[in-house]
C-alpha cells in the first residue's frame, strides 16, 4: 500500500500494480478474473476502513526532547540505516517543525525534487545523482562527515547550522529549487557544471563526494565562475592528477573528498577566484603518503585506450586514464578553452583496416588504433576540419605556424606520421606523453 517514499499509494497505482502481477501468473483467465473482482473490493475497502478511519484523539504528555525522539525514530529508514538515511531522519525530526513557519522545510521532499531535476541536467551523472549526494555536500558544509557515528553525534545546533547552510542567501540562482535554498543548489550546479563542461562523467570521475567538495569550494567561493577558463583549467589538472592516484591506490573516493573539504574549511576566509590547484593537491598528496613515479605514468599510459564503447556521447574523455593523461600532457593553455577541447585519433579510427595492412605487423605484434599514443585534444571546429583526413594530409593543409603549434602541443615525435610508420609514431609519442606527464605530476 506505500511507496518507496513510504506514502500511500492511490487506488489507480495500487490497480495497476495487482493487475500487472495477476498478468505475470499462471493462471486460467476464469481464476484471473475472479482474482481482479476480489481486488476491486479489497482496495476500496482497506482505503475507506483502515487509511481513512478516524483514530481516537488523545493527549500526550511528553517533553519536547521525547517528543523529537519519537519523530527521530519514526523517520529512521529501517534497522540499520546507512549513514545519508540516518542524518535525513535526524533533519526529519526537527527542520518541518523549526520556526519561522515560512521558512520551514521538508528535507525528503526537498531532496526528492532536488534529484529528479539534478539527474534531469546532468545526464552525464544521472543515477549517481542521489540524497546521499545532498547529505554528503550538507556535512561538508560544517566541516564533517557522512559515516554512521559522526552523523548520530551531531548536536540540535549542528543541525540547525546544517539548516542555516541550505537557507543562505547569495547571487547564484539555481533552478532546481524554486525556495529559499537558491545558493545552496546553485553551488552544487556549479560543480557539476565544471566536472561536466570539462568533459567528465560517472564513467570517468564517478566519485560523487568529489563533486560535493567541489559544491563545497562554490559555496565558501562566490567569485569563483564555474565558466571562467582559468577556473576549469585549474579544476581540470587538480582532476587529472587525482586520477593518477587511482592508479596507485587503487581507487579515488571519500578520503580524498573529505581530505579536499577539510583543506576548503582551513582556508575559509581566503575567497578564491580560482581553484587553489596546487596547494589543494598539495594537502591531499601529503596526507596520503604515496609516491607517482615514472613506473606508475608508464603503466598507465600502456594500459590508456579509447573506449569504443562510449562513442556517439558528448563527453570528452571515455576513460579516466585517457583523461588524466591527456590532460596532465597537453598545454592547454595555448587553445581557446577547456570547454572547447575533443579527443581526436590522429590516425583516424575510420581507417583501421587500411592503417594495419599498410603496417605489415609480425605474428606476435599488436595493433590497437584507440591506444593513447595515436589520442590528442584538439579545439572542436579544428577537429571537425581535420575529420578522417590521415595526419600528413590533416599537417599539410595548415599554415606553417598552425602545423607546429599542433605538432608540438600534443608531443608529436620526429617520426614521420605516415601509416606504414604507425607503430614507431603511436610508441615513441607515448615516451614523450611519460616524460611530459611526470615532470608535470612532481612539478
């Protein structure tokens, strides 16, 4: 009888629901009829008797602190709730009830909105758009946590600050929330506006607390424009090194958000324009206590490859080491923008077959066209110029100064780009892709 959100569903959905069961049973039409009949009693009945029926009005006599814990413990989903379940419950208890009235909110409905929308403009996370998101971003805010024990922890004040957070006022306008959280939600747009016009999604930077930190930076930050260049390239390498810890940590998840958020807290007052890259990384790198070596660059720039399988998206890198690579080797500073960079086969994808017949491989030689060396980011309207022209031809048609410029941004080797020299061109630009991206990474 109730939904997900745990309201009570109406007699059309609970009518739909029992007929799309009694349809995937076996039954003899004869007993799937008489089953639909006893349905149609049944609903009405439990709606009219039991949903609708008038409970006896008593008073209670308890204090307010009990009186909260009872709210608490109704609002817990389940025994055992995760950490983003137990602090919903915890606003439940008080924030539709704190005065004034005008200002009080509903955090479930709130966030259920926030959702539905988020994941609406931000395709390119989607589903990873979730309450825990909101609660994550929330915690942050005050220089906290999302785990089980600091969450139970938190005192009324801490959550009415959490509160006091969701309701500030600033000049960004969100349009998911039509309320009074506008900067809250416009800080969050504002991070996922940069991850994504950067060109990452869940498939390539898919740690969420990352982008609640990232909220967070907006929020404490409000000269920082999430569309201005200097910003996203600062966003962007600060991105593209904490990829290459993925690599020799094994993973990029809440250590490195909450080290970043902690770092965000102990600088609060210094009112960034841009994104403090360095010292940021800095912190975090410390904290870890690890070390990116030539050996760590090399396994990746072995192991980077196009993925084939996201081709027709909008996204600009399709792997998190192809991102990290590329972005941490190119100048990007000498093109246009951030936002107007696409990856781009030099020897174009189109002509594979050819390319590997005119290579002439051994029986025990590989040929992989999406590998990183034959990978570089070029500006969108050059690249649609340059199309499934091989790279000779693509060189030969621009101006002497333009040749270079590509050449040298995107580390071409000597080696001639012909094909029958693929192999050599695709292996050589990978050294220089090493050098470049280690020098970079301990600079």
């Amino acid at each position: 009888m109730m939904n997900e959100n745990r309201e009570v569903r109406n007699a059309r959905e609970l009518r739909e629901i029992t007929e799309e069961t009694l349809n995937g049973v076996d039954l003899t039409e004869d007993r799937r009829k008489e089953l639909l009949a006893i349905r149609s009693e049944v609903i009405p009945k439990v709606e009219s008797r039991i949903l609708d029926a008038s409970l006896p009005s008593k008073d209670v006599k308890k204090s307010s602190t009990e009186i909260k814990e009872i709210f608490q413990r109704i609002n817990v989903e389940g025994e055992d709730p995760d950490p983003h379940q137990l602090l919903m419950s915890r606003m439940m208890s008080t924030w539709p009830f704190t005065e004034p009235e005008e200002k009080q909110i509903n955090p479930r409905k709130k966030t259920k909105e926030w959702v539905q929308s988020y994941q609406e403009s931000f395709p390119e996370y989607d589903k990873k758009i979730s309450r825990e998101l909101f609660m994550r971003y929330s915690v942050y805010l005050i220089d906290d946590v999302l785990k089980t024990q600091p969450v139970s922890d938190l005192s009324d004040n801490e959550l009415l600050t959490i509160r006091d957070k969701w309701l500030k006022d600033g000049e960004g306008i969100s349009t998911h929330d039509t309320g009074d959280c506008q900067w809250f939600c416009y800080s969050l747009d504002a991070a996922l506006e940069s991850v994504t016009t950067l060109g990452f999604t869940r498939k390539t930077m898919s740690t969420m607390p990352m982008i609640a930190a990232l909220a967070k930076f907006y929020y404490y930050n409000p000269d920082a424009d999430p569309t201005d260049t200097d910003n996203l390239q600062s966003i962007y390498r600060f991105l593209s090194k904490l990829l290459l810890l993925k690599s020799s940590k094994g993973s990029l998840g809440r250590v490195e958000a909450t080290r970043l958020s902690k770092f965000l807290h102990e600088n609060i007052d210094r009112d960034y324009s841009e994104f403090p890259e360095k010292e940021a990384f800095e912190y975090i790198f410390d904290y870890l206590d690890i070390e990116i070596g030539e050996d760590t660059v090399r396994n990746i720039v072995e192991n980077a490859e196009y993925n084939t399988g996201t081709r027709g998206q909008s996204s600009l890198f399709t792997s998190w080491d192809v991102a990290a690579v590329l972005n941490l080797a190119t100048p990007i500073y000498e093109f246009a923008g951030v936002d107007d960079l696409e990856v781009d086969h030099i020897f174009p994808a189109s002509k594979s077959d050819s390319i590997k017949r005119e290579v002439g491989l051994d029986d025990d030689e590989e040929f992989n066209i999406h590998r990183i060396g034959n990978l570089q980011l070029l500006p969108k309207g050059v690249n649609r110029q340059k199309g499934d022209k091989l790279p000779r031809e693509w060189l030969d048609s621009l101006r002497a100064a333009e040749k270079e410029k590509y050449k040298r941004v995107n580390s071409y080797p000597d080696e001639f780009p012909v094909p029958d020299n693929y192999q050599k061109f695709a292996s050589e630009r990978e050294e220089e892709l090493i050098e470049k991206v280690t020098e970079e990474i301990k600079s």
